[in-house]
C-alpha cells in the first residue's frame, strides 16, 4: 500500500468509527429523550458542577449562543438550573438537578462501558500511540481552521 493509499485507509477508518460511535450513543441517548449534544454537555456538567457558560463552552469546544441553546433546552426539561455568581451577577452556574445528576452518571457509565467494548483486545501501548495521532490530528485541524 502507497502512503497515498495508507493515509487514506487512515481517514476513512476514522470517520468510520466516529460515525459508528456517535450512532451507538445517539441510540441510546435518544431513548431518554435527549439529543447527542445534550447529553454530553450534561455529562460535562456532572464532571464538574458550578462551572460557568463561558467555561462550559470552552471544555466543550462550542461557541457560547450555541451551548445557551442547549441548557435552554436542558433547562425546559427540568434537567439544570442557571445561578448566578457572587462575584458576577451576569455569569451564571450550571448544575444538575437530582434527576439529570442520575441520568448523567448512567451516561457515564454507559460511556465506560462502550469504552471497554470498543477498545477490547488493543494494547496499551497502541492506545497511547494512537492518542499522540490523534492528537496532532486535533491541532493540524485546528491550525488549518485558522487559515
């Protein structure tokens, strides 16, 4: 195989599998009633409550009014509450309400465990190689956006 050819057997595995995975999770977030996105923001929240928008937006790599969207909608649910700071009346906190806390950490769960599904038979030592692809992926990507 050419490296024309390895490189683009590259590629399509890759969007292989993020499809793959993505369709695994919509599956089973939408049999909660919640969209992709809403789910990993709650499971964002879970990881670390108190967090402000502008925080959340960052960890989550989206642009602000898009994550405002999604905890609208997390809000309607009755699945978050907006509190405001001590220090900035304007900024406000995100946490879970009890509900969402538990759904959350079966989301969790269930990502660990497709985690181990999906990862059985893969060496450590592959993992940690294909995490430092990855990431130079991540960043290449980045940079060509900036262009």
């Amino acid at each position: 195989m050419s490296a024309d050819e390895l490189k683009s057997a590259f590629f399509d595995e890759l969007l292989k599998v993020n499809r793959k995975l993505r369709t695994m999770f919509d599956a089973r977030v939408k049999k909660r009633g919640l969209t992709l996105a809403r789910a990993r923001l709650m499971m964002q929240i879970a990881e670390c409550e108190g967090k402000t928008q502008a925080e959340l937006a960052e960890q989550m790599h989206i642009e602000q009014p898009s994550l405002v969207g999604l905890i609208d909608g997390l809000e309607k649910k009755g699945l978050v509450v907006r509190c405001t700071t001590d220090d900035d009346r304007r900024a406000k906190r995100i946490f879970l309400t009890p509900i969402a806390r538990r759904e959350a950490d079966s989301m969790i769960a269930y990502v660990a465990e497709l985690r181990g599904q999906v990862l059985a038979g893969v060496d450590d030592a592959d993992i940690e190689s294909a995490t430092r692809v990855l990431a130079i992926l991540s960043r290449n990507i980045g940079e060509a956006a900036e262009d």
